[in-house]
C-alpha cells in the first residue's frame, strides 16, 4: 500500500485528505488492542481482590477454629446480612444498566450527530455549487 498521496501530490487538499486517512486508520487500528488491554487488566484485578478476599476468609476461619472462637450467629443477623447483600447486587446490576443504557444513548448521539454533520456537509456542497453556477459566466457555443 503505497503511503503518498494518490492525487496530485503537491496537492494541498489532497496530502490533507492522506494525512486524515493515515491518522484515523492507525486509531482505528490501535482501538481493538486497547480494548483488549483494558478488559484483561480488569479481569486480572478481579481475580486478585477475590483471592485476597477468599485467602481472608480461610485465614480468619482457621484463626477461629484453632482459637475455639464460636463462630455461629444469630439467624436474624445472618438474614440481614444475606439480605443486605442482595439489596447490593440488585443496586448494582441497577448501575450497570443505567450505565450501559448511558453508553448506548451517546453512542446514538454521535451516530446522529455524523448524520447531521453528513447532511449539513451535502447542504453546504449544494449552495457552493449554485453560488459557483450562479458566478461563473456561461460560454455561448
């Protein structure tokens, strides 16, 4: 693929029109690893707070069986704390829709957007060339 310009070269418009095209290719290309990146970091950091959490658990259950401690609660404090801990997943799969549905209304707002600036671009195409047409003298054959 050749990297210079295929239209005159000393073409200002047309070395722009390149300069764009490189630019965003190579965006477009760098998105998808980025992406990548990001949801293996993710993972990764999930993984570890929940071994961090599940060694804590097996610590303090070991400490407490060793120690004697008794580790039986009241069932009314057991079915607060199931329920608050399901009150927690309920507000946060809560969350996640109203951020996805977020996402996916700025989404629809670019799309619209490209639209529209398509649209005023075809409209602006239009007058320049009735102005043109309207200013340029006409030959007589």
């Amino acid at each position: 693929m050749s990297t210079a310009p295929k239209d005159n070269p000393k073409d200002i418009f047309a070395v722009y029109q390149h300069n764009v095209d490189k630019y965003f290719n190579g965006i477009k290309q760098s998105v998808p690893r980025y992406h990548q990146s990001v949801t293996n970091a993710q993972q990764e950091y999930l993984e570890a707070v929940e071994n961090v959490i599940d060694s804590n658990i097996t610590l303090q259950k070991e400490f407490a069986t060793k120690a004697g401690i008794n580790v039986n609660v009241p069932s009314a404090a057991l079915r607060v704390i199931r329920d608050t801990t399901e009150e927690i997943v309920k507000a946060y799969d809560v969350q996640n829709k109203i951020a996805l549905a977020s996402i996916d209304a700025a989404q629809q707002n670019i799309k619209t957007f490209n639209d529209n600036a398509k649209a005023f671009a075809d409209l602006n195409k239009n007058i320049l060339q009735s102005w043109i047409s309207t200013f340029t003298p006409r030959q007589n054959n």
